[in-house]
C-alpha cells in the first residue's frame, strides 16, 4: 500500500449551484479547500471508494488552483449523456 498523498483532487459541483443532478447522486461531501457543500454522481462516488486519500474541491476552487491537467472520474461522461438523454425524452413527452 502506497501511504505517499495524492496531489489528485476529485472535482465537484457545489450543491446549491447544482441545475441537474445524474440519477444516483449524493449530497453531503465538502469542498476541503472553501468547505462549502458538494454533491458527487456515482463515477465520482465510485472513484472516491477506490481512491480515498484524494481530496474532493469545488468547481470553484479548482479553477482558482489552475491545475495542470483535469480528468473526469471514469464512468462520469456516460453518466452525463445518459441524463441528457433522459431529459430530452422527458422534454418529448410534455
């Protein structure tokens, strides 16, 4: 086990500034730079269960840090065009 710190931080939306949120979200992580509420999909979740020494930092605070490179947890990019779907269907239907 590999006890060195993780310079990786896992990118989150703020809570209350949240439009949408993917099936399966949750509530209740902080941002560990400003500590304002966030809310994490299920890649992001699943990626924090596999990665627990990272740290999760708002959209804002990350953009503020100017970070050499941002990737996005696996799984989250299916999981953003799969609630765009389902948005659009609803959309159809009213």
């Amino acid at each position: 086990m590999n006890d060195a710190p993780d310079d990786r931080v896992l990118v989150a939306v703020r809570t209350d500034q949240t439009e949408c949120h993917v099936a399966g979200t949750r509530h209740g992580y902080t941002c560990f730079k400003c500590g304002c509420g966030v809310s994490l999909a299920p890649a992001g979740q699943n990626f924090l269960i596999a990665n627990p020494a990272v740290q999760v930092c708002c959209m804002e605070c990350a953009i503020l840090s100017k970070p050499d490179s941002v990737e996005l947890a696996p799984g989250a990019m299916d999981e953003l065009i799969a609630e765009a779907v389902r948005r659009a269907k609803r959309h159809q239907q009213n």
